[in-house]
C-alpha cells in the first residue's frame, strides 16, 4: 500500500511512496500533527540521483520493524533537497556542527515544537556495520534521550540554535579590506591551493575554486602556486579522467580515487554547466587543448539527445545506478557506463582494441570491479581509428549510432527502466524535473561555450531554455524554482534568481557576437532588459536591507525556518550570494545605475568577515571582489565585438556602440573614469588587458 508521497511530484520523493513507512511531505500538517502529538520528528532529506538515499530507501526505509516503530513513536518526513534548499543548507550546517560531517542522505531528529534538531546523522545501516548502529537501535536510543534527557535535549539546541543564528547574521566591518590588493590575492591564493589539494580520497571537480583560480592566473601576484598550470590541470583531469564520459558526452558527479579515474556514476545538471563555462574559459584564456573542444561538444551533444525536453528546458539529473537486466531487482551502480574487456574484444577490431588500450586505461583485469571506465592517458587530438571504436561501443550501449540517435527518451522511473524496450542497455532513471538555477548554470555554460567557439548549436540549445524560463515560471508575478511536466511549482530561492539573471547576462553578451555579425540587424538589449526586470523583483523580495546581500527564501516562504540564511559558502553549485553581487557589478556597467554598485559595497561590506576568516568557503565572493575592483565597460563597434567577445575578459562587459567620434574604435571605461579614446584595435586590446589586469 502506497504511503502520502505517491501523490507528490517529485522523483526522489514518490521512490519512498511504497515504504511501510509513515512519510508526510514537509507541510504544515505534519509540522502541527508532531506538535499536537508531542512526537520528535525524523527528518530526511535526500535527492533521486543519491545512491546511499537508494541504497537506505531499499534497506532501513523498507523494514517493517523499522516502519512499525518509526510511525509509532515519530512524524517521518521526507524532503527532496532539489526542491527544498534552503530547509536542506540549513540542517546540514546543524549536522555539521553537530557530527563534525555531512552529506546525504541527510538524517536529523527534530523537536517538535521549535524544528531544532538535537541528534543526526547520514546513512545508517539496517543491521551494525561499517562502524554504525543499526537503525532500530538508533531509533530506540533517539526516543528514549528525547523523553528521558529532556534537560540535556533543551541545552543542545539552545547551544546548536545560537550557532546557527551567529552564522545567519554574520559580523561586517567598514569593508576596508575591500580596497587592497593583498587582501583579494589571498582570497585567490587560499582557493587556488583548494585545487592542488589531492594524493588521496574523491576528486571533486570544484568548480567555484577553480573559476576564481581562473580569474587570479591573470595577475601577476607572487604566489607560491602556479595558477595557470594548476587551472589547466584542472581542465585535464575534467577533459581526460573518468569522470567524463568519452563514448557519449557528459560529466559524472566526482571520482571516488585521487586520481580522476573511476566516477561516483550520477550526471548531475549543474555539474556540467559550469564544467563547459570552464573549460570554454580555459580555452579563451589560451589554453586551447584539442580535449576541451571535444568534451564541450560531447556534453552538448549528450544535453541534446538525453537531457533537454521537447519545451527546451534541461532535466535535472541522471542516476548512477541501472539495471543491466529486466528481472533485476536491484540496480548495479555505473552499469550503463562500464566495459568488460570481454565485451570490447567482440565489440572492436584487433587494430582498435590495440590502439583504445594504448589511449586509455583499458586491461583485461580493468580499474572498476573487474570492469574498465574510459580514462584518457594523453591529451591531444582522438585518431579517426578512436573515434570509430567510440562510436561501435555508444552503438553497444544505445543500439544506434550517434548520427542516428537525435533524441533517447528519459526511463523517468524504476518501471519504465525495465519494462520499455531499450535497442541496448537500459539506461539509468533520469530526474525529468525542471530547476532553474540548474537550467541556468547549463545556459551560462552555454553562452560562453558558444562566445568562444561560435557553434550556432551552443547558443540555439541556451536561448530554447532561457525561453522556457521566461514564458512559464511566473505565477501571480513570482518568479519559481521547479517545473513538473509543464506546472511550476515552489517559490525561486536567491539561488534561482542570482543564477538565472548571470544566465541571462551571459546570453546578453554572448548574443552579440551573433548580432554584429549581421549588419543589417539591429543589436538588441533583448536578455540584459529581462535580467534587469528580475533583478528587480530578486532586490524586492530577498534583499536584507539591514545585513546587506540577500536571503534565501522570502518572509512568507521561510516561516517555518528556524533561522533565515543568506548563502555565501560556495558548494558543488555557487553560493547566492557571491553571484548576484557579480550580477549588481554588470548591471551597473551596462545601465550606469549607481544603485546597483551601493548594493555591491553593502553585500560585500556583509560578507568581508566571513570572508576574512575563511576565504576558502567563499570564492564566488572574492570572484565578486575581482568584477568591484577590476569593472570594465568597452564600448566599441559591430568590427570588434566579433574579436572581443570570445575573449577571456573576467571583469569585462562588451557593449555596442553607435556614437563613437570618428576615426575611434572603442572606449574603454573602468568605474568611473575611461581611457582616452582608443584609434585602432591594437590600442584598444591593450588598453583593456591593462585595466582588466590581462598578461600579455
């Protein structure tokens, strides 16, 4: 019998709808009914494309000994994080302070009365092992403390509750470590070491370090990191490593080694938005690696086929678990993406076998439980001998060619997975979900993917789901986060505004290599107008006018939060925070609004705390520093653009300009004073790497 997530609309949530547990939605009923019952309430929180959330859900989740005594003695609630990132940010801050660690699944025990947690964990096991107590004896242990220890359970989450509000308002001082060039260099040191971190454990692709790395390899600080080989090494181990997929595009979450080679198997949206913006950036800034361009256009090509609905938006997420057949009754992690050398014998001739073992990690014992994940030893251009061996084993795996297979229609769920007939393998269960910042860190990648190379694809791909956005996630005049099968739902978080208005700025800058291209075509504000129409309704509703920077959520939509957050801590996505600052800068470029560049030294003054005292979580805020200190407008002509736009300009806005004097071919104007007009393209390049800080 199905439980109350049946009814819900999200993936993760209705993979919970068969358990013999009790689960209610987060809601006001169940919030009320823990309250009434005087019951703690058990807390999870996870997302589809999480394997140890499938592995508890299969296990603890579906024990009836388990159920009888959750729904006996708590109110069990279920939460999908993509839904719910502000309920999930800050839980997972509480389990951090409380366990010194966190992750998903997310597992807190709550008081009913004040939604404080007093006890949590992640996964925990069906019977003891791996170092944990079984569930049931958690469970049991959990009541007990709650009913028994009610003293103890009062100064926990008096000590928890003040940590947590300490962290929400922050300490901001004058913001005079704003000004200095020492202070933005350490914040560009600190995250460029991020990325030399390594030798042992996962590697995660860390984005947000990595683009501010970017950023600092321009200057020519002393530092004891070489920030353009480390950026580039970045891009290597991405382009190369197991971690993508080379036989049909895309971008794994992370590798489980050190040395980028065996993936933790789910493709996530937002990863592999930011890894093209990045490696598109990387290419633009010189670095012009012949595995660059081939992973962008993999990606795009995997986004096309698996990923964009017939709306033009992007699905959200694939799992890393498949069924490798239809009687299994489990799911086997990176099954879809895997080879037996058995298989490759069959599948290849001698001559490519031969030539596959030589360019990447292939051997008949493998690197993945007896199995091979396709890890490039070399950079360089693939040999057309390659390139054919790639296309038998995407044919292995999907029953048809590449140029045969526009589109592979999502397995939205377990049934589907097994029961339609797949030409090949059955597929992983894709998360059909729309999420705007996810959608909008895919369309900045995108935009700067499409700057750089020019592929008319690339953009046409970015403008279908900025389209999308635009035409459908307004409701009663709020901009919202989801959209399930054409019905939008939960109120945008600042992380949706910040990243769809960067989105859109992107577009906007991108969009005019198109244009200038064509001179009898007018140049349009078309994408910078929405983003200034949003930014407006984001300053309305989450600007803090007393703390500066921006809320989370909305009063109305965070009542029942027990602290509300301004996010600045850069994660596997960027924080807020450090975006829309980003976004202020631009804006205040483009329309010479000096309100937007107030609210960029509020925001900044908020955050120069936390970003004194751990650089480290915040590098979208020291990314913003670098766009307030290093703000360039060029305004320069049709000719130009075509040359400046695909260019590495971290801290620059392009703008068209129709009134310039005679004889000059551009302006360069960095805050509030400009260069002398520049007479020739020589001298306006040079004048933007000087003001801009770009090596020669």
């Amino acid at each position: 019998m199905s439980n109350r997530l049946a009814q819900t609309q999200s993936l993760y949530l209705r993979k919970h709808a068969e358990n013999p547990i009790d689960w209610w939605s987060w809601c006001d009923e169940a919030l009320e009914t823990a309250r009434r019952d005087n019951k703690p309430i058990f807390l999870s929180i996870g997302y589809s494309s999480c394997h140890w959330c499938t592995v508890m859900e299969g296990e603890a989740f579906s024990d009836a000994a388990i159920a009888e005594y959750m729904n006996a003695n708590f109110i069990p609630i279920k939460v999908d994080r993509e839904e719910r990132p502000d309920l999930d940010s800050i839980y997972m801050q509480a389990l951090q302070m409380m366990k010194g660690e966190g992750g998903w699944p997310l597992n807190v025990f709550l008081a009913p009365d004040d939604l404080v947690p007093f006890y949590g964990g992640t996964y925990f096991p069906l019977e003891p092992r791996y170092g944990r107590p079984g569930f049931l004896q958690v469970l049991q242990a959990i009541r007990q403390y709650y009913y028994t220890e009610t003293a103890k359970v009062r100064s926990l989450k008096e000590e928890l509750l003040g940590y947590l509000q300490q962290a929400a308002v922050l300490e901001a001082d004058g913001g005079a470590s704003l000004q200095s060039d020492e202070f933005l260099q350490q914040g560009i040191e600190s995250n460029t070491g991020v990325l030399t971190a390594g030798g042992y454990g996962p590697s995660f692709p860390m984005m947000p370090h990595a683009e501010l790395a970017l950023r600092g390899a321009r200057f020519n600080f002393e530092s004891r990191y070489d920030g353009q080989k480390i950026c580039t090494q970045r891009g290597l181990d991405l382009a190369l490593g197991g971690i993508y997929d080379h036989v049909a595009g895309g971008f794994h979450r992370y590798t489980v080694d050190p040395t980028w080679t065996v993936p933790h198997f789910e493709k996530m949206l937002y990863d592999n938005g930011q890894i093209v913006e990045y490696l598109a950036s990387l290419w633009s800034a010189g670095v012009q690696e012949a595995a660059f361009a081939r992973a962008i256009a993999g990606t795009v090509q995997w986004l096309k086929r698996e990923m964009t609905a017939p709306e033009g938006y992007f699905y959200a997420a694939q799992d890393a678990d498949s069924f490798t057949e239809p009687a299994a009754f489990e799911p086997e992690e990176g099954a879809f993406y895997v080879w037996s050398y058995s298989e490759l014998e069959q599948l290849l001739t001698s001559e490519e076998l031969a030539e596959l073992q030589e360019q990447f990690t292939v051997t008949p014992s493998g690197n993945f439980e007896g199995q091979n994940v396709l890890q490039r030893r070399h950079p360089g251009q693939l040999s057309d001998t390659i390139e054919a061996a790639l296309v038998k084993l995407f044919a292995a795996r999907y029953g048809a060619s590449p140029k045969d297979l526009e589109t592979f229609p999502p397995a939205r769920n377990n049934q589907e997975a097994k029961t339609n007939n797949w030409s090949g393998r059955i597929p992983p269960v894709t998360d059909t979900k729309m999420i705007v910042a996810w959608n909008s860190l895919m369309i900045s990648g995108l935009a700067r993917a499409y700057a750089v190379f020019g592929e008319p694809q690339y953009l046409q791909v970015a403008v279908g789901a900025a389209n999308f956005i635009l035409d459908n996630q307004w409701v009663d005049g709020r901009f919202h986060r989801l959209n399930y099968e054409g019905q939008p739902a939960v109120l945008a978080q600042s992380e949706d505004y910040a990243l769809f208005i960067k989105a859109l700025l992107d577009l906007h800058q991108a969009s005019l290599r198109l244009e200038a291209a064509n001179s009898q075509a007018p140049i349009t504000n078309f994408w910078q107008e929405k983003a200034i129409e949003v930014q407006k309704e984001f300053d309305e509703f989450l600007w803090s006018t007393e703390l500066g920077g921006y809320y989370n959520t909305d009063d109305d939509a965070g009542r029942d939060l027990i602290v509300r957050e301004r996010s600045y801590s850069d994660n596997a996505t960027p924080a807020a925070n450090g975006v829309a600052i980003a976004n202020l800068v631009r804006l205040s470029l483009l329309t010479e609004d000096l309100q937007y560049l107030d609210r960029v030294e509020q925001g900044l003054r908020a955050f120069s705390s936390v970003m004194q005292r751990s650089p480290q979580a915040c590098p979208g805020l020291f990314a913003a520093l670098d766009w307030y200190r290093y703000c360039t407008l060029i305004r320069t002509t049709r000719e130009q653009i075509a040359f400046l736009v695909p260019q590495y300009l971290p801290t620059g806005i392009v703008a068209l300009e129709t009134n310039l004097p005679p004889n000059v071919v551009g302006l360069v104007c960095q805050g509030l004073s400009c260069q002398e007009p520049a007479l020739s393209s020589d001298q306006l390049w040079k004048q933007v790497r000087e003001v801009i800080a770009i090596s020669s």
